[in-house]
C-alpha cells in the first residue's frame, strides 16, 4: 500500500454531542445566525478514508483538490486553557469551522473543551497521547500504535463521553509530520487519512501576532489554496485569528470545512520536481541532535531566517505547554 504511494512517486462523520454544560458556558455558538460580513464555511468537503488517505505537500505528493483560494484551516496540539477557548470564539465570531488535532492526555485534561469543539460543529482529529519529543518514528512499531490507539481512545472519550472501536474521526496528524511507511500502511488498515499540511503559520517561533499574520497572507497569497497549520496552543496565533479571518473575507479567501465522508477522494499532485520538505526538516534537526548529543537542536532556514525543529517538543502535564513546531 505505501509501496504505490511513496514519498518520490506518489501519483459518516461523528454527531455532535451538546451536553448542558457546554450550552451553559456558551448559550449561542449554536444558534447565533451569521453576519453578512462574517467570512462563514464556503463548503463542507466530505472525505473518504477507506483504505487510508496521505495529504498535505509539506510531506506528501498530493493534497486535497480545492478550488482558487479555498483554504482548510487546521490546528494543533490543544486543546489549551487560556488559547482554544479563544480562538473558538474568533471562529464563532466569523461563523468559521475548522479542523482541531488534538493531543490525547490534553482533551482528558479539558474535556469540556473538546466537547465545545464537537457541539460548535468543529471536527476533531488526532494528534497521539502525549505527542512524544522523539517523534513517532523514534519508537518501535508497538510503541508507536499504542501512542496513536491511546491518542484515539483518550481524544473520543473526551469528545463524545465513550470511546469504542474505531475513532469517529478517522483523521490524524503525526507529531512533527515524522511518519513512517509502516505506521501509514497500518493506519490505511485502519481507514484512518494521515493529514500533513500544505503551509504554515510558523507560530512556534518567538513571533508577534502581526508579525505571524504577516507570514500566514504572504504565504496564503502564494500558494492561493490549501490545507494551513496553526497551533491553538499558542498565545500569538489566538490574538492575530480575528484579524486574520477578516483580512481573509476582504481577500476573497474561502474557508473549505473537512469532515468523515463515504466515498474516495479525488487529489491533486504535487507540482513536478516535489520532494517532502519535512523530511528533509526532521533529518536536519536530528543529525543537528546527535551531534550535539542533545535532544533537540534548532536548523536554520536560509530562506526565511527562521529556525527550523519538528513538531516534536511535547506539551508539559498542563495542556498549555510548548508549541510543537513543523518548521
């Protein structure tokens, strides 16, 4: 199955469970109409995960098939005391649904947050357990399942109040985009769509909120579509999402929102010449690493003159802990 689908050549979704209180903390998520100035969802793209599914040109040849200007906006990490909450409420404001890969031991943590998640109508995707510092890939075979079923397990019993066989929203993201060809094997066994990212809002680094909207239009404004990555866990990404979502609405950007669907999805290919930006990104920080007998060490992009590390710091005990960096 990956052989077909290799990095170089690579040509019913879950009802929303509003307990009373979640109602109670947020009477009118549900039933407040939109403005006519409000950027709202352009369209639901349902996605078929039969047989497994690899997005996101940051790490694979193909990504969904999205119209001029539709943008699927995803985040990760959460959920978070002091940010989700906040930027569930910007996304209310402009009647926006977005996509939340949540990290296992932080929705047993805030409960009440991932079911807000569900009742507002977000879909909420996998991120692992405890999204460890050495990636995935790091550990053995076994190891790394346990850490995804766990993930699993912990994620829908924070969501829908039980967790039983296959998880409601079959759609993960590895830490630090650090997959491997057997765990995507085993979890296109599983019918679960593996989930990169086409771009970035780099809100791992030591940012302003302006100066992350600045990155996040100029990138948008470039790549024209896609699937975008931020981090609900981060101070700056809470405070710029209001005015990022306007700046959205006045530049003719559409917001696509994905949930589990039924049938095979069409994808379109990575331009001629691709090859996966992380992984040259994990290799770099590791060998870095190992050099420096240390876990973790920054690579510098040239281009941007950022730092560049892997989704692959995991958050503390507490849910609000550090960014997990893709770049």
């Amino acid at each position: 199955m990956y052989a077909k689908v290799t990095r170089m050549a690579w040509q019913s979704s879950a009802g929303a469970i509003v307990l009373l209180p979640t109602l109670m903390l947020h009477p009118t998520a549900a039933n407040t109409p939109c403005a006519p100035e409000a950027l709202g969802v352009s369209r639901t793209l349902p996605i078929g995960t039969a047989g497994g599914l690899q997005v996101g040109l940051k790490t694979y040849p193909q990504s969904l098939v999205l119209e001029d200007h539709e943008v699927v906006l995803t985040f990760d990490d959460g959920p978070a005391a002091e940010t989700t909450p906040a930027i569930l409420n910007a996304l209310a404001k402009e009647c926006v649904k977005a996509t939340f890969f949540i990290i296992g031991r932080n929705a047993e943590s805030l409960p009440s947050i991932v079911k807000r998640q569900v009742a507002e109508g977000h879909t909420v995707g996998h991120h692992s357990y405890s999204h460890p510092a050495v990636t995935l890939r790091q550990l053995s075979e076994h190891a790394a399942r346990d850490e995804i079923l766990k993930g699993f397990a912990a994620d829908d019993k924070a969501a829908y109040g039980t967790a039983v066989g296959a998880p409601r929203v079959p759609f993960f993201r590895f830490p630090g985009f650090a997959d491997t060809p057997q765990l995507v094997d085993w979890l296109a066994t599983q019918n679960v769509a593996v989930f990169g990212a086409d771009f970035w809002a780099s809100d791992w680094l030591d940012i302003t909120p302006e100066k992350e909207l600045a990155l996040i239009l100029e990138r948008l404004e470039k790549e024209r579509r896609g699937v975008l990555l931020l981090h609900d866990t981060r101070h700056q990404t809470a405070a710029m999402l209001p005015q990022l979502l306007r700046e959205m609405k006045q530049r003719g950007f559409k917001i696509v929102h994905i949930v589990p669907g039924s049938q095979p999805n069409a994808t379109r290919a990575a331009p001629e010449g691709w090859t996966s930006e992380t992984d040259k990104i994990i290799a770099d920080v590791f060998a870095k690493s190992h050099h420096h007998a240390r876990a973790h060490s920054p690579a510098k992009n040239g281009a941007m003159g950022e730092t560049k590390a892997p989704d692959a710091m995991p958050p503390t005990s507490e849910p609000k802990g550090p960014p997990s960096p893709a770049q």
